[in-house]
C-alpha cells in the first residue's frame, strides 16, 4: 500500500472487510433471504434503464432525484441500492446519501448485471 494512502486511511483491513460484508448483499444472499419483506430494492438508474429492465420489487428513483423523494422510502426496511454494474458508482452514492441521513442500507454487489449472471429473473422490455 502506498505510505500516502496508508496515512489516509483510518480503518484496518479487518474493519473494512467486516463493513464490506455488512453493507453490500449479494444477488444470491438477497433472493434467498428468508425475511425478503424487511428489504426495500431501490433502483437507482434512470427511468428508461429501469423500464427496459429491472429486478422484481424494484422501485425506481434515479440518484438525481434521491432526495427530494427520501419520504417516500420506508425508515424500518434495509433499502438496497442498485445501478448497472459492479463500476457503476451511482448505488454506493445512494448508500451513502441514505446512511447518512438515518436509514438502514445495502448495496447490491455488481449490481442488476450480477443479479442475471446468476440466472435470476428481471421485469421489463425484452
């Protein structure tokens, strides 16, 4: 590791990496959760994206309108963001935007690219 990032950083590895797999789900570890009513799956992409493909339960509010519809999104679930792919920065932005003002959440890992790498299903335009 770089000394300037070293110096920059203040967690340990072992605080990053328990973090890491507290706040992201993974398609398989969402869709076979077994309280799937606790979570709220909160797409994050633009509203074409999400009209042309999306995951069952989704709700759409692009990132650019997260906040001015925070109360729509329910305070007692864990919301889990997704966007397009693990490079995509447009869900962990909603994460933090929503953590920061009191709500429980997840970033769905590799995003709705994962979830139909697994074979799960998607809604949508075909």
């Amino acid at each position: 590791m770089p000394a300037t990032l070293e110096k920059q950083t203040h967690i340990t590895a072992v605080d990053f990496f328990a973090a890491k797999l507290s706040f992201e789900a993974t398609p398989y570890g969402l869709k076979n959760a077994e309280n799937k009513d606790q979570y709220f799956l909160l797409d994050v992409r633009n509203a074409e994206a999400f009209a042309q493909e999306r995951i069952p339960g989704a709700t759409n509010i692009p990132l650019a309108d997260l906040v001015e519809k925070l109360g729509s999104l329910p305070k007692d679930k864990t919301i889990v963001t997704y966007c397009w792919h693990h490079d995509c920065a447009a869900a962990p932005k909603a994460a933090l935007e929503l953590a920061q003002r009191g709500y429980k959440v997840q970033d769905l890992c590799g995003g709705i690219k994962a979830w139909k790498e697994a074979g799960y299903e998607v809604l949508g335009k075909k």
